[in-house]
C-alpha cells in the first residue's frame, strides 16, 4: 500500500510499457493499493503481472497517475484495467488517471 507521494520510474517516459523492466507480482485482487487521502502518486514504466482482479486500486480521496504501465494476466473473465476507482459508502470515488 503506498500511503505518501511518491514517484515510481520502472522506465522513462515514452518507453513501451511490452518492455517494463520491472514486474509487480500480483496473486491479489490489488497488486498496489493507494492508500485513502493520498495524492501524488505517480508510478510509470511498471508491469502488474497476474493479479486477481484489477492491478491498481485507489482508495477515496487519493489520487495517482499511471503512465507506461501494464496490467498482466488479470484473473478470467476480467477485463484488464490500469486503475480502478474505489467508492466509500457514501459513493464519492477517488480521482484516478490512468
């Protein structure tokens, strides 16, 4: 879970994201989770490999930019997705740019 601002560079900008030299092992619904409240999270050039479900999750009220990432093997019948949004029981979503 990352919980602080942050900048993630597995590969430089306009790299191939079939290229990413670093791999994220997911056997979990989320392989990287960004914690509620966070802002600035900025990860680029990764590969999630194998998740479960969706390989980015951010929480309410956090806030990340996926650039040059790849999402892996996700579990069947799951469409692969970068980032997904997730809601409190109120239904304010986080914001998530991916």
């Amino acid at each position: 879970s990352i919980a602080k601002p942050v900048m993630v560079v597995g590969a430089p900008k306009d790299s191939d994201p079939d290229a990413a030299p670093v791999l994220v092992t997911a056997p979990a619904p989320y392989a990287i989770t960004i914690a509620e409240g966070t802002q600035a999270v900025q990860l680029w050039g990764l590969a999630v490999v194998h998740p479960t479900g969706v390989g980015v999750g951010v929480q309410k009220s956090a806030e990340a930019t996926l650039e040059y990432v790849r999402i892996d093997g996700p579990a069947a019948g799951r469409p692969p997705s970068g980032c997904r949004r997730l809601r409190d029981a109120a239904g304010s979503g986080a914001s998530c740019t991916a």
